[in-house]
C-alpha cells in the first residue's frame, strides 16, 4: 500500500510539473503572438538632424512601416547609419509604445581640418573622417597639422602610423576636453610636429603648449582661469606655457 501511494504522489508531481512547464510555454507562445501581431511600426519621428534631410534619414535607417517593433535590432540599425552618413556621430533609437520609433541623430558640428594629399580631409572631435573637400577650404576649420593620415576615406576613423599612435590618442582627448568645457568654439589649430608636447593655437592671438600626456581637463581649467585674468589684456599676444607639473601657467608675451 504504501509503494502504491509513494507511486501515485510521484504521478501526480510530474503531472503537476508538466502542467505548469505546459503553462510557462502557452503563456510564452501567447506573448510573442501578441508582440509579432500588435506591436508594428506606425510612425517613425527623427530629430536631430540639421546637414541630412528627415527623408535621407528614413532611407538610410532601413526601418519600414508595419514592422516589427521589437524585433528590430535597433544597435545593428545605428551602425549601419553612422557608416552610410559620414557627418554622423551617434545615432539613439528608442521605442515609444504602441507604435514609434524615435530616431535621434547627433551631428558632427565643429569638423577640424587636415591638409593631405591635394585634399582638406575634415575630422570630427571623435575622430571620424567626415568629408574631403578642396585644399582653399580649409581656412574655414580648425587644422590639425605635423601628422599624417593613412589610407584616409571619408566615413572611416583617422588612423596615423603605428610611430604616432600616442599622438592620434593625446589629439582625441584634447579635443574631447576642449568639447567637454565648451572650448572648442576659440581654437584654432592644433600643431603635432613637436615629439614632446602639443602645441594649440587659441583665440586667435594665443599659441599654448602642452605634454601629450598631461590632464587635459586640469590643464584647461587653469588655462581658462588664466584667460579671466585682468593681466590678460585685449590686445595681448603670446604663448602660455602649461608644461610645468604643479599646474602654473606661465604667460610669454610677445613683444612687438
């Protein structure tokens, strides 16, 4: 009797287990019928964009009315834009229930330029080759100057011989701090040619040198701080020399 009872308990767990295994898979099978069912793209809102049209966007994104909203590998989707649209820097897509996509686009703004080759090669602050346009163009950038791009192509990152690749690395993040404190806006060119520090041409009457592996957000700082300073007149031209460890700036004027 007791074999006999031991026996049914055990019939009526895996009963019960395959009840609720049998539950687990409806219930699952209900929630993907109903996402593939319901959950389709109506509408598609962009914003962002200022150099590529709204309907430029659309084409590039692939994304169609009537497909699936969550299907839609939304990473693979920003990938494929940002290599197809060179200006592009990042691209966010989100989905907004029942129905949208929202598609946010960051353009390059602020391009710098580097002369090579017969052409002006234009460089985005995250390093991306965004446009080649002619040498007489590029007095309307910012220049990148003493290195040498390889193999340059619109829409690919900047690549330098493996000799200068911490060049490439200290000129990205100087141009990230330079971005980051709103700074970018007075530069004018940034000089590599020096193996020991960086030279930045600044507002248009400044040259600041800096080592390649300094803090770039400390050094700006100070030098910001100092460009606030009463002694800093106008009509004031020279050098600020920002290679010294404890932070001091010293200012070189020119003498006239």
């Amino acid at each position: 009797m007791a074999k006999r009872r031991n026996l049914k308990r055990r019939m009526r767990g895996s009963f019960n287990f395959l009840y609720k295994l049998l539950s687990m898979f409806l219930i699952c099978g209900a929630i993907i019928a109903a996402i593939t069912l319901f959950f389709r793209v109506k509408t598609i809102e962009i914003s962002g964009q200022e150099r590529y049209t709204e309907q430029e966007i659309r084409e590039v994104c692939g994304i169609q009315l009537e497909d699936n909203l969550f299907l839609l590998n939304k990473y693979e989707v920003a990938g494929g834009m940002i290599e197809a649209l060179p200006y592009v820097e990042e691209i966010r897509i989100n989905r907004k229930l029942p129905s949208t996509i929202v598609i946010e686009v960051r353009e390059c703004e602020e391009p710098l330029s580097l002369v090579q080759d017969g052409y002006t090669w234009l460089i985005s602050p995250i390093g991306k080759i965004v446009d080649r346009v002619a040498v007489d163009e590029a007095e309307h950038y910012a220049s990148i100057s003493g290195c040498q791009l390889l193999a340059p192509a619109v829409g690919t990152q900047m690549a330098f011989a493996t000799e200068y690749t911490d060049r490439r690395t200290a000129l990205l993040d100087l141009i990230a701090s330079l971005r980051e404190m709103e700074m970018i806006g007075q530069l004018d060119g940034i000089r590599l040619d020096d193996r020991e520090v960086i030279r930045m041409d600044y507002a248009g009457r400044f040259t600041v040198t800096i080592p390649y592996e300094a803090d770039f957000d400390y050094k700006l700082r100070f030098l910001r701080e100092a460009l606030a300073q009463d002694a800093i007149q106008d009509n004031m031209t020279g050098t600020f020399d920002m290679t010294r460890d404890d932070g001091r700036v010293n200012f070189i004027q020119n003498v006239r």
